[in-house]
C-alpha cells in the first residue's frame, strides 16, 4: 500500500447521497471482504471485486480511490460494527464496574473466536508488515479507541470512589490482556478454551483480580 492512501481515502473519495449509492458502496465492502478473506488480498483485484459485487470499477474509484483505500475502509466498517456491538460504554447507572468488565470481555471473546475475525486479523498482520503508516492508522482508530473506552469507565469508578485507579490507561492495557493468549492461539490455529463455561469462569476469575488490584488501600 502507499503511505498517501489513508490520507486521501477521507479526504477526496466521495460519501455516497442516496440510499442506492449507500447501499452499492455497503456492497463493494462486503464482497472485497469475503474475496480478500478467501483468496488473499494480493491475489484480488478490482475486476474480481466488481465481477463478484455487480456495478463497475467506477464506483470503487468514486467512493474509495482505489484498492488500497477501499481495505482501509474496510477496516473502518469492521472498526464501526466492532464498536457498536461489542466495546461499549460504560453507563454506571445501567451496571456495576464488575458486570460491565466481565459483560465487555464476554463479548470480545466470542468475538475473536469467530473464524472471519480470524481470518481478517491474520490479513491485517499481513499487510502490516511493510506499512507503517498502516499499522499507526489501524492502532489509532481500533486499538487506541478500544483502550480509551476501558480507560474512561475506569476514569469514571475511580472519581466515584468505586475503585483506586492512578493510572487508568495502563490499567486498560492490563485488562485486555486477559484474552491476549486466547487471541493468540486463534490466531496460530490452536483451538481456543473447551467450552463456553470455561470461557465464562476464566474472565470472572480475571476481572476478580483485576478489581482486587484497584481496591482502596
């Protein structure tokens, strides 16, 4: 990839208007996701992507600029879904510190055990490994984001006297952690943990000590 493509992906490829060009770039994203995940991405080009989506190479130059840009928007799409449906906020009058912990790092486990995730997380690592612009980009928007949410709602049981909490972001960094060895073996093909109680009985355990740690002294 070229260092110029995250760049000029927000800044010069258009925004679709309409519900149809909405629809048509959602399109282009989901089929050069599934031929990326299935072929490789160099192994993928733009003719296979229209050919497998419908339309034409003009839309992809319209609302990505080109190849490069449209994987990086593909990664903003996942980062968005990721976001909404798996790290959320914490609204301290809807759970205690404890279940929103244990609640977060459920549904991130069954999250990086999904074969897709996989698989893209894998593709990512691949197309890292002569980016640096790439990595920086994909660790600001996904990685830096993620710990940010964990540190705000640590931030905030910390003022509420909850919990003792000097250094909420490399406490953040502790607690995603947890599942590291978890992503790892995915990632190497290994299987993840027997069952889902297991699953369950490991990050209770975890989030258990992590809040022993914080405890007021």
């Amino acid at each position: 990839m070229h260092d110029s493509v995250l760049e000029s992906h927000h800044s010069v490829c258009e925004k679709p208007q309409t519900r149809r060009g909405i629809e048509r770039r959602l399109a282009l994203l989901l089929s050069a996701t599934e031929l990326f995940l299935e072929k490789g991405y160099d192994a993928v080009s733009l003719d296979d992507i229209v050919n497998h989506a419908g339309g034409s190479k003009a839309s992809i130059y319209k609302y990505f600029g080109n190849k490069e840009g449209l994987f990086a928007a593909i990664c903003d799409h996942k980062r968005e879904m990721f976001f909404k449906d798996v790290c959320i906020p914490f609204q301290p009058e809807k759970s205690t510190l404890r279940e929103y912990l244990i609640q977060t790092l459920n549904r991130v486990y069954v999250h990086i055990i999904q074969p897709e995730h996989v698989a893209f997380l894998r593709l990512i690592i691949e197309q890292t490994e002569c980016n640096t612009v790439l990595i920086q980009y994909l660790y600001d928007k996904w990685v830096h984001n993620l710990q940010n949410t964990l540190t705000q709602a640590l931030e905030s049981a910390d003022k509420s006297g909850e919990i003792t909490c000097n250094s909420p972001y490399y406490s953040s960094l502790m607690y995603f952690g947890i599942l590291r060895d978890i992503e790892w073996r995915m990632i190497m093909g290994m299987p993840a943990l027997p069952d889902e109680k297991e699953a369950i009985d490991y990050i209770e355990y975890c989030v258990d000590i992590f809040l022993k740690g914080h405890h007021k002294v």
